[in-house]
C-alpha cells in the first residue's frame, strides 16, 4: 500500500470578488518529495500556499496537509509546516542565535538540547562563520532567507513551502541552499513545495513540477516525461526553460 500523500488538494478553489484566483486545483505532494510549483506572475501559487497553511479560507474544495484540513485546523498545520515567505519578517532587535533561542523555547525545546540544535542549524545555513554577532535588521537578504531556513531545522518542520527561497542569493549562496533543500528532502524526508521562478535551480533539485496557469495546473510530472509531453523526446534535449514556455504558449 502506498502511504497518504503530505499535501493533497482536491477541486481547492479561491475566488476574490470576481477574480478566479485557483481554479479546481487537485494535486499532491508524497514525503521526501520536492515538489516545484512553477506558473507565470498572477498564476494562483501565493494563493494555493496560503489556502494550504490555512491563512485564506477556499471558496471551494478542499485541502489536506498530514492529513489535517488547514481550513478547520489552522493552527495544529501550522505548528507542522515551515513556510518562507518572500520577506521574511523576524524580530529586528534580536541577534540569529537569539532568534532561534526563542524559536526553540516556544516550540518547547529545552536549553541545552536547543544550544546544540541552533550550533547546528547556524553551521547549515553558513550563518556560523559570521564573526560577531549582528542584529537582524543589519542582515542582508541573503542572511534573512539563510535564518529562514535554519529556524525549519529548529521547529523539525515535516512539511516546508518555500516561496522563492533563493531570489536575489548570490551563487555561491544559491547553491548552499539548493543543497540544503536537498538534503532535508533526503535525510529528513521533508516534504518540499518550492514555488520559483528561477527554472534552472528547480530542474537541478525538484523530483516533479507542475506548471499553474490562471489558476489550473496544466502539467504535472517529472521533467523528463513533461519534455516527452510537449516534445516527444526526455530532458537531455530541453531545458526546463524550453518545457514551461511550450506550456505558457499553449496556455
Ligand atoms: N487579496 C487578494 N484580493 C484580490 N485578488 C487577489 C488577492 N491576492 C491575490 N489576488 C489575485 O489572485 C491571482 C493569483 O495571485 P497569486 O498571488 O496567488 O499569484 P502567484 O502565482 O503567487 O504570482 P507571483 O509569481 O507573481 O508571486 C492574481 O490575479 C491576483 O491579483
Ligand atoms: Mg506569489
């Protein structure tokens, strides 16, 4: 028997006034998975991100996260999901360690076991090695997006959307969080649902993408068989580049 999938959507629709933002969206997303949830600007990902943590009601259908409805359930699916938002707004006046001390009491860790875990998280992300401690409103995007990422690995979050995790991350930084991502998948089998715009970065790293367009997911599956879908050959040939704007042009 195959397990549950962590995030399932079945017909999940959201419509402002007259604006039909999802549209009878159903997909799913397995354990370990790493999901790119790629569409043009306007396309409905925002929107499905916030039905899924329960922070906009759906106008219809409906949506599981572990098994848990996010419309009734909001706060026991937030305690298990990690979401990094574009801007991630932190306590300004706190240091990262300090942030991630208060991360941990609230989620119940206690001192010592938290000591070890933030060393930890901090030497993940690359935020170790920073020389003295700096305040967060001194961070630069790049630092934010990294103490985004190490307070996931604070809460143990089983499930994490990441909303454009590595905008604006020089190389070097894009990398270390491409890795990350990985590796959480991998080792942690963290269930990944990455929304981004920077297709070279997914086809690097996610298992199996779906392509949302005005509010429908018009192709979902692993790169290679979307390439035989549009193309007729697998992904040696295309770039992921070349698959979504066949989709984009062919709506
Ligand atoms: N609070 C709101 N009230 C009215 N319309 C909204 C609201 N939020 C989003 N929309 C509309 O819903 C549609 C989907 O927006 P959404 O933010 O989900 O897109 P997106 O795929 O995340 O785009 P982007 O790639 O630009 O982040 C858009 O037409 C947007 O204008
Ligand atoms: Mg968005």
């Amino acid at each position: 028997m195959t397990p549950a999938p962590v995030v399932a959507t079945e017909d999940l629709t959201k419509i402002y006034r007259h604006q039909v933002a999802v549209d009878h969206l159903t997909f799913s997303v397995n354990e370990g998975e790493i999901f790119g949830f790629l569409g043009p600007n306007g396309a409905g990902k925002t929107t499905t991100l916030l039905m899924l943590l329960g922070l906009t009601e759906p106008t219809g259908g409906r949506a599981r996260i572990l098994g848990i409805d996010p419309a009734r359930e909001p706060i026991k699916v937030k305690a298990r999901v990690g979401y990094l938002q574009e801007n991630m707004g932190f306590y300004s006046d706190l240091t990262a360690r300090q942030m991630l001390r208060f991360v941990a009491e609230l989620n119940g860790i206690g001192r010592q076991a938290a000591e070890a875990r933030i060393d930890n998280a901090l030497t993940e992300v690359g935020l170790a090695d920073e020389g003295p401690p700096k305040k967060i409103a001194a961070f630069s995007r790049g630092m934010r997006q990294r103490l985004g990422i190490a307070e996931l690995l604070i809460r143990d979050a089983r499930v994490a959307f990441l909303d454009e995790p590595t905008l604006g991350l020089d190389p070097d930084a894009t990398q270390r969080i491409s890795d990350l991502i990985q590796r959480l998948a991998r080792e942690q089998r963290m269930t990944i649902l990455l929304s981004s715009h920077q297709l070279h970065q997914v086809q690097k790293i996610c298992d199996r993408v779906g392509i949302m367009i005005k509010g429908r997911m018009v192709a979902n599956g692993p790169i290679d068989q979307l390439a035989r879908e549009k193309f007729g050959v697998d992904r040696e040939e295309f770039t992921l580049e070349e698959i979504y704007m066949k989709y984009f042009l062919e709506g």
